[in-house]
C-alpha cells in the first residue's frame, strides 16, 4: 500500500504591514528658501508634523510660525506637537538628558502616525544632515513601525554663513572641523585650526584673540546680523549685535567661521 500523501497544512500569508511614508523637507530658513525639489515633495504629502518648543511666557515657538508660513504656501495641514521637555540643568547629565528627550519625541512620532493617515511631512529647520535629530528619531521609529523616508535637502545655515560672508570656509586644500561651543575647546585642544560653531548659548572666545571670525546671527530672517574681523577687536561687536537680533526677533540662533592666524589667507 502506497504511503498516505503528506498532509500539507495551508496558511494564510503572513501580512506585512507596508511602510508608512516620510517625507523630510530641508526649508532653508523660511519660504524663501523652499527649493523646487523640495515643493515636489511636498505636493505628496497629506499632513506636516512640527514640533513647538512655546517661550516659558506661553509666546508660540517663532521657528514654527516659518514652518506654518511654508505650509500655507503650499496648502498643506499642519499638525503641531507641544515638544517633550529637555532637563537643560548644567549639572544634569548630558547625554542622558538628550537620550530621554529622543525616546519622547520617538513616542510622539508614533502617535502621530497612528492618528494621521496618508504620507507624513516632517520640515526640518535648514538641512536634515547638519545639527538636527529627525532622521535619527526616524531611524528610531522605524525599529516598531515600518517607514519609507525620503530626505529633501535644504539650505543649511554653515552655507548661509559663507554666502552672506562672501568667503570659502577653509583654505586651499584645508580641513574645516563643524563642532558645537560645548566641544570647542576640546577640538581646539585637538589642533583644529579652521573651524564653524554652532549651537552657541554665549561666545567664549578667551584666548583667541588673534584668530579671525566671520560670525551671523538669525541668517536670513529678521534680526539678520553679520561681524567678522580679529576676535579681540570685534568680540564687543558681536556681543551687541546678538543681543540687537534676539530683541528684534525674540529668538537669536549664530554660528561663526574660527581661523588661526597662521592658516594661509588664500581663498
Ligand atoms: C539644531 S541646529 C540646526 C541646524 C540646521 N539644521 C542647519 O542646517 O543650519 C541649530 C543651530 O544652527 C545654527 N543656525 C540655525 N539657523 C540659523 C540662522 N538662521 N542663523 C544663524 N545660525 C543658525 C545655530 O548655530 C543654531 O544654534
């Protein structure tokens, strides 16, 4: 007697939930700075999320009234998420700050994507890949639900600073090291030469006197300010000229260009 066939047990294909999909946009600084690649992309999106860091006064996040201007522009709906708070005590420890920080902002994302259908816009301030934590998060994200993300780049401020300054950012054939005024003087202990600082809360410049500066401050929106010049001479500059622009527009963001003295001058 032949052997019984094989009994085959039938089942249903695993369903595999297809990619919810991200668009994010680089604005540059503002509309003025949506390129047409970027307004492509926008086309297919159906809903933008932002984050709103308010003043502790209660006033609306100013980045976010941009963001709001880009999306009227361009007829998209916006849908604004009050940002976790981030522990800015000195003494709190850093990393650990900034890791919570993320895993709530991870969370938000979830849940924005869990109640808004449809392709997700993200505008990202400047450039997606200079200083900004959307792609990570995404990244993030996309470890518990599965997403498709497609990056459109913007005009990011260290471009804005050499335009504006009119100067290349290094000399013939030299480095330039992109750090944070937390971390400048430890690139500075490294032997960096030739540097942009971003993420200033005050400029500490002790020592430096000799070295050059291109600085600006609130590039491309008001309370736009430029100095350059030797540190020491122009340092009282700057201090002034930031405060200028934080009173003008309630908020100031800078970042400056730093060269020894003996880097060659060629451009
Ligand atoms: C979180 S980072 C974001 C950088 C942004 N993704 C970019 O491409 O410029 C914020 C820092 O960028 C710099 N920054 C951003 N916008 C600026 C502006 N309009 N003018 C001057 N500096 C700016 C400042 O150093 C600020 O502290």
């Amino acid at each position: 007697m032949a052997d019984p066939a094989p009994v085959v047990e039938e089942r249903a294909p695993a369903s595999v939930p297809r990619p919810r999909r991200v668009v994010v946009v680089g604005i540059g600084m503002g509309p003025q700075h949506v390129t047409p690649e970027a307004v492509a992309a926008l086309a297919r999106v159906d809903v933008v999320l932002a984050f709103a860091k308010d003043g502790e006064d209660g006033s609306e996040d100013p980045l976010l009234a941009v963001r709001r201007e880009v999306c009227v522009q361009q007829g998209l709906d916006l849908v604004v998420v009050p940002d976790p708070p981030r522990d800015r005590h000195e003494d709190v420890d850093y990393a650990a700050a900034v890791e919570a920080w993320h895993r709530a902002r991870v969370g938000a994302y979830e849940r924005v994507l869990a109640d808004h259908a449809g392709v997700l816009g993200l505008l990202v301030w400047g450039d997606p890949g200079l200083y900004d934590s959307t792609l990570r998060l995404l990244d993030a994200v996309g470890e518990r639900v599965p997403l498709e993300v497609e990056v459109v780049p913007g005009i990011g401020s260290l471009p804005l600073l050499a335009a504006r300054h009119r100067v290349v950012l290094h000399d013939v054939g030299h480095p330039l090291h992109v750090t944070t005024a937390r971390r400048l003087p430890e690139a500075l202990a490294q032997g960096q030469r030739n540097l942009v600082v971003m993420l200033n809360r005050r400029l500490e410049l002790d020592g430096l006197e000799d070295w050059s500066i291109w600085w600006g401050a609130n590039l491309g929106g008001v309370g736009e300010a430029l100095v350059a010049g030797r540190v020491g001479d122009v340092l009282p500059t700057i201090e002034a000229a930031r405060a200028r622009a934080k009173e003008e527009a309630g908020w100031v963001l800078d970042l400056y260009l730093l060269r020894a003295p003996d880097e060659q001058a060629a451009g």
